[in-house]
C-alpha cells in the first residue's frame, strides 16, 4: 500500500472518533487529536499519528485511562500539585497550562507539577497555548528509560524532553522543544516504520555498539546530545518532573508503545506573566529586536536564511496545511485497522496538485 495525503482537519476528525469509540469524551478526544494532527502539520511525523495506535492499545488494555480526572494534591496558590490518576496526557498537560497561566496572572509566576500522567505529545504544543496568553512557560516530562549513564550501557535514564516558549510580537511564537538526546525516539520509530535506516550518532544497539539500523535501535540506546551533558540534563529533569513531582521516576516509567503498563510519568510547568515583571508592548519589541537581531546575522556558505526557533514549524504548518498531511504505508494502514474497529470510515486523499 502507498503513502496517502490528507487534510488535516479529516485527520482530526479521524482520530476524534476513534478515540471516542474508545470511550474517551468528545472534547478530550479532540484535543488528543488535534495534538498529533499538529505535530505532523509542524513537520514532526515522530510524534504524529504513527502514535494513535499506541494509545488506542493502552485505553484498551486500560494503562491510560478514557476518562481523565485530575485531582489537587497540593495547592499554596502559585504552586499547584495535581495527580492524573493515569489519565491522558495532553488532557492533564492542558489542565496544568490553563491552571498556570490563571495562577501566573494573579502571581507573577506559577509552577504546576503533575503527577501519575501519560505521554503528552510534542511539549511545544501546550508552550505555545501558554505564549499566546502572554506569558513565557517552560515545560518538562520525564520518560520511560532510553539511554545509558555516562560510562554505562544499559538504558537507565529518559530522554526527559523540554520546551520553552515565548510570544514574540510581530514573529508570532518563538518556540524551542527539545530531547536531551540526540535525536527524539519518536524519530527512530518513525524510521523504523518507514524502513530507513538512521543516521550514525544517533542511536547504539542492545549491546551497546553504534547501529543505523532502526529496528536494533529501538532494542538499545539512545544516544545523549553533546555527550555527558545530554545525561546530565536528563538526570536533572528527571529529578523536576519525577522524583519532585512525586510521580515515578527512572526505571519506574513506561512509555507510550507499552500497551499494558502503566505509564507514572511526571511532567512540570512553569509560566511567567510576561505583564507582570514589564509592560507587554516592551517585551514584544525587544523581542522582534533578538529575532531581527538574530537573523541578521550572514549565513555560512550553502545555507539562504537564519531560523529562530519554531520558525520551520510554523512554515511547515502554512505549508500543509494546504497541501496536506502525507502518511507513510504502515501509518495509514493502522489507522485503517482502528477506523474499521471503531465503524469509522476513512477519509479520501487530497487530489495531487
């Protein structure tokens, strides 16, 4: 079977009503949806639809909960605790972003921890909601084990991935949403699905010994960005989003294509009211002022324009959102199982151009 290319609103629509087949209510499942729909608009395939499947096994099986009912452990007014009683993660992340910015306004700044999650999708996704209430968020979430310790070769540690957003006046959202490895998982599984092999430096095999192959890949390590300092920050942000959080931490953590485990994951939010510490026209300027800065700077040799980060999303975004989303063979047909599982019908391809 070939690649299909479809709108990204019937993917949207596609992946609403499969989720809420599973039981999953309609506005949660819209959400959970459109977060994947958007990761694939943005050029993020690793952490689009190819992970629908995965989720559906884990509401099937009952790891993650359809039903997602957030509960206050602590709350001293900017700092939130809340416990996610394995329900989804883009719905509990959601929560914790309209509770931060709601306690940043009246704060300054707000940390909200959540515990007993899931994954979450693309952390830029809820950074960005954050920036366009004018406010500057970063968020973090630990991760089931993917790479060693330094000196080590037995995974040990997530690759613990953070975002950091902020609006940035007339260039929109400047967003950075990064792994501490050296390359997203999602990547390798995407690879994997699509039959490529990988690029060398970014994953080793269960031996320990640097592989292209996808499939030993996703059997071994991860390789950790910048050496020792890609572990050292996982470590750390396992330390934010696991061990503080009270959620579980290290081995303690599944991952999303673990149908039948409990995740335990942790994530952390933290927003700041842009309003509160200068006037939001300020910040706007001297932010179009780094942009304009940064992207004045003359390119090295082969290379047309300098990009801030979130740049190449947003123009992934304009860019598909028109010409549609195409899916590689595997993905398409999986969706083409759960639509069947659900008495969905699948959505037609976009005609070439």
């Amino acid at each position: 079977m070939s690649a299909h290319t479809i709108d990204a609103p019937a993917l949207t629509e596609l992946g609403t009503r499969i989720l809420t087949s599973l039981g999953v209510p309609e506005h949660d499942a819209h959400l959970l949806a459109d977060s994947l729909v958007v990761a694939e608009l943005w050029g993020h395939s690793s952490h689009g639809l190819l992970r629908l499947p995965w989720y559906a096994a884990r509401l099937r099986s009952g790891a993650m909960q359809a039903v997602t009912e957030a509960t206050v452990v602590t709350d001293s007014g900017p700092l939130l605790v809340l416990d996610g009683h394995d329900g989804i993660g883009q719905v509990l992340t959601a929560k914790a972003v309209d509770l931060g910015v709601e306690r940043a306004r009246e704060h300054g700044i707000a940390g909200v921890a959540v515990r007993n999650s899931n994954h979450f999708g693309t952390a830029g996704y809820f950074t960005r909601r954050a920036a366009d209430a004018g406010c500057v968020a970063l968020l973090a979430t630990n991760a089931s084990p993917a790479i060693a310790p330094w000196g080590g070769r037995e995974k040990a540690v997530g690759t613990n991935p953070w975002s950091i957003a902020a609006p940035a006046g007339s260039y929109g959202t400047v967003v950075m949403d990064i792994a501490n490895t050296a390359v997203a998982r999602g990547k390798i599984y995407l690879a994997k699905e699509r039959g490529e092999s990988i690029p060398e430096g970014w994953a080793a095999d269960a031996d320990g010994v640097p592989t292209t192959d996808a499939h030993a890949a996703v059997q071994g390590l991860i390789l950790p960005m910048a050496g020792h300092k890609g572990f050292a920050m996982s470590f750390m942000f396992d330390v934010l989003t696991g061990v503080l959080t009270g959620s579980a931490f290290g081995a303690g953590v599944a991952g999303p294509y673990e149908p039948d485990r409990r995740s335990g994951c942790g994530h952390f939010l933290m927003v700041v009211d842009i309003a509160a510490m200068q006037p939001a026209a300020e910040f706007s300027s001297r932010m179009e002022a780094l942009v304009a800065q940064t992207k004045a700077v003359p390119t090295a040799p082969g290379i047309a324009e300098i990009f801030v980060p979130g740049e190449l999303e947003q123009r992934n975004l304009a860019r598909l959102a028109a010409a549609g989303i195409t899916l590689p063979a595997k993905t398409w047909e999986d969706l083409a199982e759960l639509a069947a599982d659900a008495d969905v019908r699948m959505p037609g391809s976009v005609p070439a151009a």
